[in-house]
C-alpha cells in the first residue's frame, strides 16, 4: 500500500506544479499585454491633432531685416509637408525648399538654398498662425559663417497694370507704391518693381542707344515713413549699393522719389 500512496502523491505535487507554472505564465503574459497596450496608449497621446488649415494663406511675400540689409522671401508652394519658394537679397534671387512642420501656434518651415554658391545656407522659418509674422534663422553651408537670426513681416501688394503705372492723384504709401511706381525712370533708364522685392534696372551705357542694353538687378522695400530702400547687385553703374530715396508730393503735383547724388524715381507713364 505504501508504493501506490507514494505514486499518487507524486502525481498531485506534479499537477501542482503544473498549475503554478500555467498561472505564472499566463500572468507574465497579461503583464506584456498589459505593457504593450500601455505604450501603444502613450504613443496615441503623443500624436497631436490639429484642425483643417488653409495652407495657400502662407503662399506670399516676406520680408525684413537681414545682415546688414534686408531679405524679401516668397513661398510659391506650401502644403502639409513641403514648401517651396525663393529668397532675393542685395539682387541675388535664389531658390528654396523643404519641410513643413506644424506645431500649436506656428508653422515650422525648414528650407535649404540650392547649394551651389559658396554663400547657399539653410532657413528655419517659424510663421505665425495668428499673424503671419516670422521669426527665423538663417545657417551657411560654410561653418566659418555666423549663423543670422532675423524677423519677418509679410506683406500685402498689388502687382502694376502690365507696362503702366497707375497715378490718380491719392497720396503714396507703403501698400500702393507697387501699383503706382512699378514702372518707372531712373537715370536715363528704366527700374520696373516686382511684387517678390526684385527689381530690375535696364539702361544704355553713357545713354548710347546703339550699344547693347545693360540690366542691374537689385532688392526693394518701403518702409512706413515712405523711403525706399534699394540694394543694389554689384554692378559698374552704381558706386552706393544700398540707397534711401525720400517721397516728395507736392499739392497738386506729381510724386516722385529723391535719392542720393540727385538721382530721381519718376513715373514712367504719366
């Protein structure tokens, strides 16, 4: 009778056993169960949502400071992901795109020039949602060059009648000047304004008709005291590469800008 108690014995402490082990495993189980719905609950947390938004109101122009200029930047192109666009500074136009990143109370746009120009670098551009103003900075491809940090302000224009400036006798300012100065005389050659900031000067040498027309391109503002500034490209015309020219308007007269050296913004179409 002993052996067949001990056999049975043995057979109870087994199943036990096996009990335990089962329960043990299937309670590690529920803890990785457990765990991994837990991660699955923070990665959904971290997910943020934000509400359908016009991206075609970041498309336009901006501009401000820079350096010890000031830069025009215009977004051709922008969705969810991905923006493309140019910048124009002292009259050198280059091309810019990237990413898109949208945050609570701004949009982070990280654009890279071409590459190609010893002077190409990369911008981070944080743009408003409440206003549109930016703040931003501007990194070189060359480590020896300081990186710049800069405000922007965007900027509402209208662009010229094709080959016409428009006059009727209101007073000048900041969001007409385009309409109204984008085609005009400067020195015995003509200057047309874009809306992008570019502006484009062409002339004859010495006034000489014969010989074969020159163009200078340049960068243009106006600020709110009505002074337009122009940075010039280098160029062999203009000694002074960046100029301040002074609206005059007289009662009843027609406005006209006047700059350094008794050079003169008229329009050109009258």
């Amino acid at each position: 009778m002993i052996a067949p108690m001990k056999k049975i014995c043995t057979l109870f402490i087994g199943i036990i056993g096996l009990i335990q082990l089962t329960s043990c495993s299937s309670g590690t189980d529920t803890k990785q169960l457990t765990a991994s719905e837990n991660s699955q609950a923070d990665s959904v947390k971290t997910e943020e949502w934000f509400p359908e938004y016009d991206f075609d109101t970041l498309r336009g122009l901006y501009s401000g400071d820079f350096g010890d200029g000031f830069i025009n930047i215009f977004l051709t192109y922008v969705n969810d992901k991905k923006a493309i666009g140019y910048n124009i500074h002292k009259g050198l136009q280059r091309n810019i795109n990237g990413d898109v990143v949208q945050k609570k109370d701004a949009f982070e746009l990280t654009l890279s020039e071409p590459g190609d120009n010893p002077y190409d670098g990369v911008f981070v551009l944080n743009i408003s949602k409440k206003d549109f103003s930016v703040t931003g900075t501007w990194t070189a491809k060359d480590p020896s060059i300081k990186t710049k940090k800069f405000k922007l302000k965007k900027q509402e224009t209208k662009e010229p009648l094709d080959g016409q400036s428009l006059y009727e006798g209101e007073s000048i300012n900041e969001s007409n000047f385009l309409e109204t100065f984008g085609y005009s005389t400067l020195d015995g050659g003509n200057i047309r304004f874009e809306e992008n900031g570019l502006a484009t000067f062409t002339y004859y040498p010495d006034e000489q008709k014969h010989e074969q027309l020159e163009t200078i391109k340049a960068s243009w503002r106006v600020e709110k005291d009505n002074t337009l500034i122009i940075e010039w490209a280098k160029n062999p015309k203009f000694k002074e590469r960046n100029m301040k020219f002074k609206l005059l308007q007289p009662k009843d007269e027609v406005p006209r800008f006047q700059g350094p050296n008794g050079l003169s913004i008229d329009l050109e179409y009258y």
